[in-house]
C-alpha cells in the first residue's frame, strides 16, 4: 500500500504492540476513560495471551479456568455455576467482544460496568505482561490509583 509520507513504515513486535496498548488502557483508565480502555486493555491481553500460548505457557484467564475446574473437582462445588471452560471463557470476555463487534440486529444497547470491565481487563492483560516479562511503567501508578480509591 503507497504511503501518504508523513512517517516512514516501522517494525514492531507484537509484545511492544500490546505494551503500548496497555500503558494507553491504563492512561485512559486513570482518566476516567473506561469503554477505550476495555478494547485497548482487551486487544493487549488477546495479544499477549496469544504470545504466552506460543511459548507453551497459558494467559491468566487459562489458569483461573483450570483453577476453577480443579476446584470443582476436589470439592464437588458448583463453583463459577456449572458452566464449562468455553462458557466461562466465552462470558469473561463478553463485554471485550461487545464494545468490539456488532452482530446481533437487536444488539443496539448494551448493559456494561465500564469501570469494572476495564479494570478486570487492565487486571488481566498486566497479569499477561508480567508473565512474559513486559515492564508497563505505569503499571505502578495505576496500582496506586486503585490502593488510594478503591475501597477492597
């Protein structure tokens, strides 16, 4: 595709990819800009998730899924209801997939906490970070934000 010339082509990998994703889910968040900061912090954690696969590793959302299965198990509880893995994947990232994707022709109005979302999001796609060893510089400060307002 022919250039408009303002800046030449880059190279990037995909982990600087969802890095800069993220560090910008965050700085949206902090402003109070939740619904950007779910698709931002949703595409980096997809990407990173995807990264984690590729080494052999599983995302974070994988080992809670496996964490909640293996509890079942060893329990006999029906914890996170009866829901298989697909299910329990499938409604984690419905508000990701929501806020990305039109498809149902009655879907015009969606019911979504935006500050909960994102911040689960932005929870999931720094744990993803982490994992792969990704500094986010301002991961502190949004871990900050949340000690000073967040009342847990």
């Amino acid at each position: 595709m022919e250039t408009l010339g303002f800046e030449d082509p880059v190279e990037i990998t995909k982990s600087e990819i969802a890095r800069v994703q993220l560090v910008e889910a965050i700085e949206l968040f902090l402003a109070g800009k939740y619904l950007p900061g779910i698709t931002l912090a949703g595409a980096a954690e997809e990407i990173l998730a995807r990264l984690l696969n590729q080494k052999g590793e599983g995302s974070i959302v994988e080992r809670s899924i496996e964490l909640i299965l293996q509890l079942r198990e060893q329990t006999g509880l029906p914890v996170m209801g009866v829901k298989p893995k697909k299910e329990i994947f499938k409604e984690w990232n419905t508000a990701r997939n929501q806020l990305k994707h039109h498809s149902k022709p009655r879907e015009e109005v969606v019911t979504i906490n935006l500050f909960d979302e994102a911040y689960w999001m932005i929870r999931r796609a720094l744990s993803n970070a982490s994992k792969l060893g990704l500094h986010i510089e301002n991961e502190q400060e949004f871990e900050n934000w949340v000690i000073t307002n967040i009342n847990m």
